[in-house]
C-alpha cells in the first residue's frame, strides 16, 4: 500500500490550512451562483414584462387599425347617404312622372347598396324623442303623436351597427 500521507497528495504541508482555502473558495462559489440565480430571475421577469409590453402594443394595435377601418368606412357612408337624400330631394322636385320614377329607383338601389353594407335608418316616427339619435329642428302642434314624441322626420338618419352615421332630423310633438 501507499504510505503516503494527505497532505504529501496535495502538495500542501497544512490540512487545516487547505480545508479553509477550499471553505472560502466554495463560499465564494455559492455567492457567485446565487448573484446568477437573481440575475436569471431578473431576466425572466424582463422577458415576461417584454412578452406583455408587446401583446399590450400588438392589441393596441389592432384596436387602432379596427378604428381607423371604421372610420374610413363611415366616412364613405356618409358621401353616399348624402347622395341618397339628394335623390330624395329631387324626386320631390321633378314633375315629369318617367323622370320621377327613374330617381326612385336609382334612390332604391343606393339604399339597397348601403343597407347590403350594415347601414340602417333610424326609425323615429311615434318614437321618443332620443337627442342621441335624434335631431331636434323644433315643434309641431299636434294631437296626432304624444308631447315629446317625433311627429315628423325631416331628413332620415342612419346607423352603422351601434355606431351613429347621422342623427335624424326631426319636428317634434306638443300640444296645440
């Protein structure tokens, strides 16, 4: 057998010695991996706010291209509902009856063309006057509808969905 001793293996003379070397050494080494530990649990929870920070951008995002559509869309609307009611107004001036029923079918095909893309009047005769849909022009005396109901449409209004395109213009009722 090897009749060595331990501390002719190391080359070193002191054992106590060697063993505080190494004590001091694997402090410094536990010190040195818990510093990696935190700076690894720092970097997840940067990844995790990063991860967040641009699904919150990306939704943001498509919220702001959803609205943007919309609005571009309804102004659209808008310009053809204008020429609906120019159509309208026309049909009530013209006196030849051929010409007449020619604008009221271009008038039908524009309306059919804007109800094809989820435009809707208001309805609002008999109803409620609703000042959030609805555009008061001023009174009429009438026994006909209830005070404070719309008594005569003077230029339709429109909806989109939930969105107001344009309030109806209305007369509404009071009491002679």
């Amino acid at each position: 057998m090897d009749n060595k001793r331990p501390e002719e293996y190391s080359g070193h003379n002191n054992n106590r010695e060697q063993t505080a070397e190494e004590k001091n050494n694997l402090n410094k080494l536990e010190e040195e991996l818990e510093q990696l530990r935190r700076a690894l649990e720092d970097e997840k929870k940067r990844h995790l706010r990063t991860h967040a920070d641009f699904d919150n951008y990306r939704k943001r995002m498509e919220r702001e291209i959803e609205t943007k559509k919309i609005s571009a869309k309804k102004e659209v609307l808008l310009d053809l509902i204008s020429f609906l009611e120019y159509f309208e107004q026309a049909r009530k001036q013209v006196q030849d009856p051929d010409a007449a029923r020619g604008i009221e079918i271009m008038a039908r095909q524009l309306s059919e063309l804007l109800y094809k893309h989820g435009v809707r009047p208001i309805k609002c005769l008999g109803e409620t006057f609703n000042p959030e849909e609805h555009e008061g022009i001023g009174y009429v005396a009438t026994e006909q509808c209830p005070e404070g109901c719309v008594a005569e449409e003077i230029c339709s209004g429109y909806r989109l969905g939930d969105i107001l395109l344009k309030p109806a213009q209305v007369m509404v009722a009071r009491k002679p």
